[in-house]
C-alpha cells in the first residue's frame, strides 16, 4: 500500500494553501477556516482525518488559514495528544487547544483572525461561508497517485466479493462481504448497494435489505481513502440473462460509451446531460435521463457536481468523473480519470467481463456481467 507519509507531499501542501489564499483574495478574508471532512483531507493532502463519528460532516476539530500566511488546527485536550502524533505530526500546524467541555470555537477563532472577516465551509457564528469545493476539482500530482492507488484497491475487492457471490446469499451478506473487503484494505465504504434479482431490477436505488439471491445480484458501492472517493458497480447472473435484461446491459454501455468520449476539457454539464439524453432515446429509451441521475464530477465527495439541464459546471483537465447511466436493472459505473485528453480508467477489473464499444471514434471499455 502507498504510505503517503515517505511521499514528498510538500509541493502539494503549498499548491493547496495557494488555491486556498486565493480563494481568501477573492473574498476578501482575513482568515478561512476548514471543518468539512473533504476539504481536510484536501488540504492536508490526505495526511489528516478527524472523523470520529462517520455519518457526521465535521469532526474533532478543524483548521484556520490566516492571510498572514499562519495555519492552525483547532482541537480539545482530549484529542490533542493523538492528533499532534497521528494526524499532524508531518505538518508545520500549530495547535490551539480548549477543554472538551468549552464552547467558544467562535470566539477563540475571532481571537485568532485578530477579529477580521473570517471564512467557512460550514456556519459558524461570526463568519462567512463559503464554498471551497470548486478549488478541489483539478488534481495534483499527488492526488492522481493516490487516486490510481485507490481505484485499483476498490476494483480488486469488487471482483472478490462478485466471484465469491453464490445463489442463497442474502443482500446483508454481500454487504457483509463487501464491507470486509474493503475495509480490509483500509478503504471506507461510504454507500454500498448489494441488491438481488427483482429488487435490482425494480429500484435504482436498491439498499439491502431482505433478499435473497436466485440468479441476480448486484455491488454497487462508493468507497474512500485520503479523502479520495471513487464509484463502481458490478453484476453477475447465475444461468441464462433474460434478453430484455440483456439488451438493457448493451444500451447503457452505449450511454456509457458516449458519455466518457464527451467528457473533454470544456464540456459543460449540460451538455453532458443532453449527451445521455440523446444516446438514451437512439437506444430505443426515451426520457430516461429523467428517471435517475447519469453522474458527474468526482474528487472529495462522491459527485462534486451532475450533469444536469442547464448545469454550467465545466470539465476540466486533472478531473476525476464517474458516470453512472441506468436502465432499470441495467447499469454501467466505474470512475475515470481526465488527464493531458485522454480518458483513464481508474476502477480496471481485468478478471470480470468487459464490453467494448465505439464512441466518436474511441474504443471505451465498460464493465460487463459476470455470467455463471
């Protein structure tokens, strides 16, 4: 595994706190403070995690930029020791530290920013929020490593769990499944759909819960590290695949196809959007682009933004996308890479079926399904 504490993370660390004094210029802020877990790990080019309760946006603590070029991490006495050696130790971050039971974070950010105009990424009394997420989109050098490291782990545990699937398992076991792969190479999974049969075919959005497989089932999950997420789904069918179903599978490859040949530097996500719409409807499935989102911009969240109808978010060079077109009970989704024009595959599962098909003269893999 990459151990990113022997990377030379110090050009990245300087490139995010000049995006970050930008992003201060323009706003004209005398100080920033970061709490969201994502912009953490952005800034601190993955080094830092404060998560303590997963579902929660924010954790045990968080940073404070200065215009006079000073960093801070903001954190509580019971925290601090193992922060100041596991988290922080290979940042030139000084420490701030209150009781675990005060709470005056405003105040003692007040005091800090010397009482100018303060920014946020989430509401704290006293500041401004704002909105950092577009300063995530274009990866650094580091990132990208990270991240070819991390599509390439999460694929190895998809074609575990799908090969070790077996008719009579329920959607809570492949979950179980799943989540023990992933978690065993230090992934966190942060949604992951194990569905079967008519419950795949029915929802778009199948959680498990009481199924049990007969010939269909499905791994669908989103899964982190360093910040990082990336997105993928997999499908095996035990016996002969119903044409219908089939035929499904072929036309979201179709999508799929057109979708990343699209995805170029400059592309809007409206015009992404009305790619899918219209591949949807040459396949013979009109309108159903309406019926679930096709995907969209990846990085530090999931989806940092959609295609969508009148969507004015642009591609840019170094940006991470993971499309996800869907017929019900069909869909393609794996996460790419847009680097230097040309389109990498960051989720390969060499060992699991693929579908190639042309698209504005490129040749573009999707992923197939496993048939047993």
């Amino acid at each position: 595994m990459i151990d990113i504490t022997k990377q030379n993370h110090h050009v990245e660390l300087a490139e995010k706190v000049d995006r970050l004094n930008r992003l201060m210029d323009e706003h004209a802020l005398d100080a920033l403070v970061l709490s969201r877990h994502e912009n953490i790990a952005w800034a601190t080019a993955g080094l830092v995690d404060l998560r303590i309760g997963v579902p929660r946006e924010t954790g045990a603590g968080c940073l404070l930029y200065t215009r006079a070029g000073k960093t801070f991490y903001l954190t509580t006495n019971n925290e601090y020791p193992r922060q100041s050696k596991e988290e922080f130790s290979e940042l030139d971050y000084e420490p701030i530290i209150n009781p675990w039971y005060a709470n005056d974070i405003p105040a003692t950010i007040a005091k800090t920013a010397n009482h100018g105009k303060v920014g946020s990424d989430m509401p704290i009394a006293g500041t401004t929020v704002v909105n950092i997420a577009p300063y995530r989109f274009q990866l650094t050098e580091g990132e990208i490593e990270r991240y070819r490291w991390l599509g390439r782990t999460a694929a190895e545990a998809a074609t575990e769990v799908v090969h070790a699937i077996r008719p009579g398992i329920t959607e809570t076991e492949m979950q179980t499944l799943l989540g023990a792969a992933l978690l065993s190479r230090n992934l966190m999974p942060s949604v992951y759909l194990t569905a079967v049969d008519d419950r795949v075919r029915n929802y778009r959005h199948a959680v498990p819960r009481a199924g049990v497989l007969d010939r269909f089932g499905m791994v669908n999950f989103c899964a982190r590290r360093w910040g990082l997420s990336v997105s993928m789904t997999r499908f095996v069918h035990f016996g002969p695949m119903p044409q219908e179903l089939a035929d499904k599978f072929a036309a979201v490859a179709i999508v799929h196809a057109k979708l990343q040949a699209a995805t170029r530097v400059g592309k809007t996500a409206d015009e992404l959007f009305h790619v899918a719409k219209n591949a949807y409807a040459a396949e013979g499935y009109p309108h159903e682009e309406t019926m679930h989102h096709q995907g969209g911009a990846s990085g530090y969240a999931e989806r940092e933004w959609l295609a969508r109808p009148g969507g004015t978010e642009k591609v840019q060079d170094r940006q991470a996308f993971a499309w996800n077109p869907t017929l019900q009970g069909g869909k393609v989704e794996d996460t790419i890479l847009v680097l230097d024009g040309k389109i990498e595959l960051l989720t390969p599962t060499p060992e699991l079926p693929v579908v190639e098909t042309s698209a504005e003269g490129v040749v573009v893999p999707s992923a197939g399904v496993l048939m047993k």
